[in-house]
C-alpha cells in the first residue's frame, strides 16, 4: 500500500504544479494539512475527496488514483526488480 500512496502523492503534487498548496486546498474544500498530508503519502483520500481532488484537476478518479504500472508496483513490492 505505501507504493501505491507514494505513486498518488507523486501525482498530486504534479497536477497542482506551481499552485499553492492553500488555493489548491480551498479550491477543493479541504484543508491545508490534509493536502499536505496526501502529497507526503502520509493519506490517501476518502472517496468522496477523491472525486473532488479529480473534478478541480479536470480528470477522472481513474486517471489520478488507480492507473499505474501494475508491473513496476508488483515488481517493487516483491522486490525482485
């Protein structure tokens, strides 16, 4: 799981770019800490957040939350990569 929380950190942080982390928090009705808290792999987010956090990025729950390269995940957590 913390492969998967880093990989969704690692993409917020992306989406928001040079945005501040306060008007990309406010913009998504969450607080501060909690987004920061996501971008640190610290969380990831309730369901209904996470359709939120895709709506202000104008993407899908999808393409932020659960793509990615299952190969690489599988390869990393069993660590024969």
């Amino acid at each position: 799981m913390h492969i998967l929380k880093t990989l969704i950190a690692k993409r917020l942080l992306e989406l928001r770019g040079d945005d501040s982390r306060e008007e990309t928090a406010q913009a998504i009705g969450i607080s501060v800490s909690a987004l920061q808290m996501y971008e640190n792999a610290q969380r990831v987010p309730k369901d209904e957040i996470k359709i939120r956090i895709a709506n202000h990025f104008k993407k899908t729950v999808q393409e932020i939350f659960f793509d990615y390269e299952l190969h690489e995940t599988c390869t990393l957590e069993r660590g024969t990569g």
